[in-house]
C-alpha cells in the first residue's frame, strides 16, 4: 500500500497529465459526432453573454451592408407579393391562416461565426425562454444556414452546414432528383452534393434547393447553383460542386423555422423502428 | 502572490484578446493566429509541475468553450505545458539547470527558438485534433506551418511589446 502511494505521489505530474490529456480527447472525440458534442458549447451563460456583448459593439461596424441584404430581401418579398395572384382573397383574414400553417418563423441574429474550420458552429440569440428547440432549421434570407444543435436560456449553438458532420436533403430544383449536400471542409463557399442518380439532367448554372424530405427545412429553400460535376462510372451516382448563395462568411440576420409537426413526426418515426 | 495576481489577469486578457479580437482573423481564409499559449510560455520557471498542468487545461478548455472546439485547445496547451522543461533545457540549457534563469535575461536566440518550439508543438497537436482525418493531410501540413508563422511572430512581438512597458 505504502508502495503504491509512494508511486503515485513518485509520479504525479504524470498522472495528473494522463488524467487531463484524456478528459480533453475524451471532449475532442464527442465533438466529432453530431448528436453527443453538448459537453463543450458556447450556448452557456459566461460565453453567450462575452461574446454577445462584443457582437453589440461590432455589429455597428456593419450597419450598412446588412441594411442592404435586408433590403435587397425586401425586394425580393414584395416582387413574389405583389405576383402572386391569390394575394387578395387571403390577405384580410390570413391570421388565421397563420395560426394553423406547418411552419413558424421566428428572426434571430448571429452572435459568434465560424467558417475557417473543418466542424463549424455559429452562436445566436434567442434560447428556450424564447421557445427555440434542438433541431429547428436556420436559414438566412439568401439560404441554408444550418440546424439548432444546443440551446440555453438565452442562446442557441447551431451546427453549420460548413461542417462535415452535416448532412442535407437537397435536390434539383428542375426534376426533383434528390440528393445528400455535406461539406468538405475546404472552401466556405462550395459544398458537395452527393448521391444523385445517373437518371438526373445534371447541368452547370442548375440551382440546387432543399428537397421536401426533411423534417427540419421547408421545400425549395434555394441553396446555390451548380458548379461543376462528376459522374462516378462505378457507382453510378453524380457528385456535385455546388455554389453557395449565401455568403457564410458574413451571416447577420436570420431566421429560425419550427416544423410544428416536427415531433408528431419524429414520434412516428421511432414507432417505426424496433 | 504577485506572480498569483500577474498571471490571473494574463488569463484573462489573453483569452479575452484570443476569441474577441485574433480568432476573427481570417489570414488567407483560413489561417488563425493563437497566442494564448504566451501564458503557458511566460509561466515561472519553477512553478509546481501539477498547478502548471491544472492551468492549461483551464486555459485551453476555456478557448474551447468560446471556439465550440470539443476540447482540442485543452490537449494541445496541456502538451506544451506538460514538456515545457525539455523543451527550456534544449533552449536555454545550464542557465535552466541550475535554477538562475530569467525569461528576459537569456539571449534573444534561445527565447526565439523557445517560443517557436513551444508554439509548433501546440498548433501541431492543435491542428491535428481539429482535422482528425489524413485524408486531409496536405491541407493539415500547410494549416500548421502558416498558422504557427503569424503566430510566432505575433507572440515575440508581444513580447516584446509586455517587456517595454513593464521597465
């Protein structure tokens, strides 16, 4: 016993450095698997609120590029508005409509944002108080942001499609055919989309938009156009750069989208499986 | 309990200054320059080889809160911190030995290559445990070299900048 004791005190910077170094992997390991990585997130209180408050000073920085994307938005609502011709009759009473339709939009804006990683997170306001759940989707005016991975009281961890734990279902705008959009961890402005089949009329300039088939993201949610593509003889499926729309570099004003059906959903899906 | 009070508020600034300031630079679209390892650097030399380690697991998990980095930045500070004294034996040699040694004091060659191997090390285990995978390893390679340049360079003139001002 005394020997042991000897060894351990013998030893201890050792031991103490063994015991440290395995928590840290043990953090580092959990982080590179989407649905564990809660240990470690800046949606705590000390982290939120530094970096929110150093967001409050810079976001004057930045005033006008952003009112410009806002407007440029604007623009783009009021030309669907102003076209689309059932506008009259559900305008008057669409309170109600509202009160009963699949998705509900909430605004947000980034806090904290990385994209020179190869697993990237974003940090944004609003938390449970402002009933915000895991796995609501985010998106920008210009595109797909990511989805809710970890939310406090006050904020809320997204888990960026610029991650290559991510994976979304997106498809031709055009014909429909389906496919898995996940990142690389190279450019933040080009992503992959995998698994389309042979069949697809894959064409350069093509816009690439959420498919229908996701929980979390409404359809024809627009995500960026092709750039270029491969045809993999062996297997039979495209791989394809794809664009981005949305500049993930410069993210300020967003929008959370709740799926009300989500859970009855999820349920469903769980029954499902044995 | 000078030294006690110097380095709590080096903790502070330093990580301050790391994720509000430095982790914004984006050199070339992906480089990121990290100094919060100067604390680990600047740390008395004959500091309690358990309080030390103690101490770089905070700082790194502390950079690892406000990065949502799992914990890579607490696995690379504990490594620089846990071969520290090899590390100043080789840069600084007898002067480390017996005891005499004071960061200023010693000739601008051996703090130079001191830094240098302190923070090559840390952004190399760093980088490693972010990328995680080989298939990236050209990539790896060029993120570790660049990233520990501006790094070093900012870190010795940091420095000097702390030495200035503190005479």
């Amino acid at each position: 016993m005394q020997q042991i004791l000897l060894f351990l005190i013998k030893n201890k910077t050792g031991l103490v450095f063994i015991v440290l170094m395995t928590v840290a992997l043990g953090l580092t390991f959990n982080a590179h698997t989407y649905h564990n990585s809660k240990f470690i997130s800046s949606a705590n209180f000390i982290t939120g609120n530094v970096l929110g408050t150093s967001e409050s000073v810079s976001q004057y920085f930045d005033l006008k590029t952003q009112n410009e994307i806002l407007s440029e938005e604007n623009k783009t609502l009021r030309n669907i508005l102003y076209n689309s011709k059932s506008v009259q009759d559900s305008l008057p009473n669409d309170l109600e409509f509202i009160e009963d339709s699949l998705y509900r939009v909430q605004k947000s804006t980034v806090i904290s944002n990385n994209y020179d990683k190869i697993d990237n997170f974003l940090l944004i306001e609003g938390g449970l108080k402002d009933s915000i759940k895991q796995d609501l989707g985010v998106i920008s005016s210009k595109g797909v942001v990511g989805i809710i991975q970890d939310v406090s009281q006050n904020f809320s961890r997204v888990i960026s499609i610029l991650n290559t734990n991510t994976s979304i279902n997106a498809k031709l705008k055009k014909t429909f055919h389906f496919g898995t959009l996940t990142w690389d961890g190279k450019d933040p402005n080009v992503m992959k989309l995998v698994d389309v089949p042979r069949s697809a009329p894959v064409k350069k300039g093509d816009t690439i938009s959420t498919g229908g088939r996701s929980l979390v993201f409404p359809e024809n949610i627009p995500i960026g156009i092709i750039d270029e593509f491969e045809l993999d003889e062996n297997v039979g499926y495209y791989s394809i750069s794809v664009r981005l729309f949305n500049d993930m570099t410069n993210l300020k004003h967003i929008y959370v989208i709740e799926n009300t059906k989500q859970d009855e959903a999820f349920e469903l899906l769980n029954q499902e499986q044995p | 309990m000078k030294t006690y009070l110097i380095n709590i508020i080096r903790f502070i600034v330093l990580v301050l200054v790391q994720v509000l300031i430095l982790s914004h630079f984006e050199i070339f679209g992906y480089i990121n320059p990290y100094i919060y390892p100067l604390l680990i650097i600047l740390l008395p030399f004959n500091i309690g080889s358990v309080q030390k380690l103690f101490l770089a697991f905070a700082l790194g998990i502390f950079i690892d809160f406000f990065e949502d980095s799992g914990g890579i930045h607490a696995a690379a500070t504990l490594t620089i911190a846990y071969i520290r004294p090899i590390l100043l034996r080789n840069a600084f040699g007898l002067s480390y030995d017996n005891q005499t040694l004071k960061f200023y004091d010693a000739p601008f060659k051996s703090r130079l290559v001191y830094v240098t191997l302190m923070i090559f090390i840390h952004h190399s285990v760093l980088f490693l445990l972010e990328i995680f995978s080989f298939n990236h390893l050209i990539y790896l390679i060029e993120k570790i070299i660049y990233s520990s340049i501006f790094s070093i360079l900012l870190s010795i003139i940091t420095l000097n900048l702390i030495r200035k001002n503190s005479k």
